[in-house]
C-alpha cells in the first residue's frame, strides 16, 4: 500500500474545505489523511461524492488516491476531493475534459457561508419587529 513513484497532483477547494489530491499508478487503493476512504467518509452520499469523478471516467481501477483534506465540513471535504480528483484526472487525460464537464465536476463551487450582518441575528435572520 505504500503509494511512491511517479504520481499527478491537483487540488480540489470547496467552502473552507481545501483537499491535495494524488493519483498514484495501481489498483484503486484509495486513502483520505491516512485512512481508508470508506472510514473516513462514513456516509455513503460524501463516498458516493469523491468516487464520482473516477466513475464517469472509467477509471476505478487504474490509480491508487491519496488525499489530505484539512478546514470545513465532512460534506465540504468530499466536494473538495471530488473536484481534486477530477482535476488530476484531467492533467493524465485532457480528453476527458468533455465528460467531466458535462457531469459538472470541473466546476468550482462557489457558494461560501454569507458574513453576519449589523443589526441582524445572522447573514439574512433579522430580530422580530413588533408593532407596539
């Protein structure tokens, strides 16, 4: 398992989540800061999320993953991982930019938590009005 040699670097960002992704030549080990990916994301929707790139690619097989996320959420971490790969992926074949995109997984999403604003309890959530 252990991943040396020759391997593709890309990194995936999402809200606060930042993740390195590395696509090593092998067997489709895939390990997230120093765990298995099924341990670290133990829900099966964020599993789903990272495996997606490699899915639409044919590509499951082909590469070990090795992945440090750090910042953010469990589901903002997968977003991360999912565009880190996806990336990578594109760097070893820029002919699959065309599926990637059409799946949407070379886009960054850009939504981020929105600041608290004065006079408000939150971003938007204003204190109730009262009449008298």
């Amino acid at each position: 398992m252990a991943m040396e040699g020759k391997y593709i670097e890309a990194i995936g960002r999402r809200k606060q989540s930042s993740a390195r992704v590395r696509l090593f030549s092998g067997e489709g080990v895939f390990v997230v800061n120093g765990k298995p990916a099924d341990q670290y994301f133990s829900r099966d929707i964020d599993l789903r999320t990272i495996l997606t790139p490699l899915k639409v690619t044919d590509s499951e097989g082909r590469f070990d993953v090795s992945v440090k996320v750090s910042g953010g959420g469990v589901t903002g971490q997968a977003g991360a991982v999912s565009l880190g790969i996806a990336r990578a992926l594109l760097k070893d074949d820029p002919e699959l930019r065309r599926t990637l995109r059409q799946h949407g997984l070379l886009t960054r999403d850009a939504r981020v938590k929105e600041r608290k604003k004065p006079g408000l309890k939150r971003a938007r959530k204003a204190p109730q009005y009262t009449k008298r």
